[in-house]
C-alpha cells in the first residue's frame, strides 16, 4: 500500500510539471484507522487524461492491485486532482 501510495503522489507531481501549466499544487496523505488516502491537486489546466497516455492508466492498475481507488478529476477552471484512497488491514499474529 505504502509503494502504491508513494507512485500515486510520484506519478501526480510529474503530470503537473509535464502537463498542467500550474501555478501551485498540493499533496494531502490521510489516514482515519482503516484507509490510507492520498491526493495531489493543482490549480493548472484541467487536461488529465487517462486516454491520453500511460500514467495514469498505470496508477489505476497499480491502485487495484492492492485494492485501492483512483479517481481523476478536472476542470479547465480549476485544475485537476488526483486521489487515492487504499483500505488498510490490521496484521493478525499467529
């Protein structure tokens, strides 16, 4: 979960400067007990596009392989964010 977490802020920050044209972003990490949340959001142009290329195509596998969720949002008038949210089980002792 953490790696996956990790790749979803890493991918995020690189589509911002490659893409975005923004003037600021953001990285919020959560956690309430039971979900891990991440989110990256920038004020740019509101264009992600998972059709677009394999990025974000990519995080959303790497999100599902342990269960997580994806979601992409953006306006050109707001920028885009980025968010994943991954369930975390408690380790049982034998």
């Amino acid at each position: 979960v953490e790696i996956a977490a990790y790749f979803v802020i890493a991918e995020a920050l690189t589509n911002v400067m490659k893409h975005a044209q923004a003037g600021s972003v953001s990285v919020a990490i959560g956690y309430d007990g039971a979900v891990l949340s991440v989110s990256v959001t920038d004020d740019g142009n509101g264009a992600a596009d998972e059709a677009g290329g394999s990025g974000l195509r990519g995080l959303r596998d790497r999100v599902a392989t342990v269960d997580g969720q994806l979601s992409v949002t953006g306006t050109p008038s707001e920028g885009t964010t980025i968010a994943a949210s991954f369930p975390i089980s408690r380790a049982v002792e034998v």
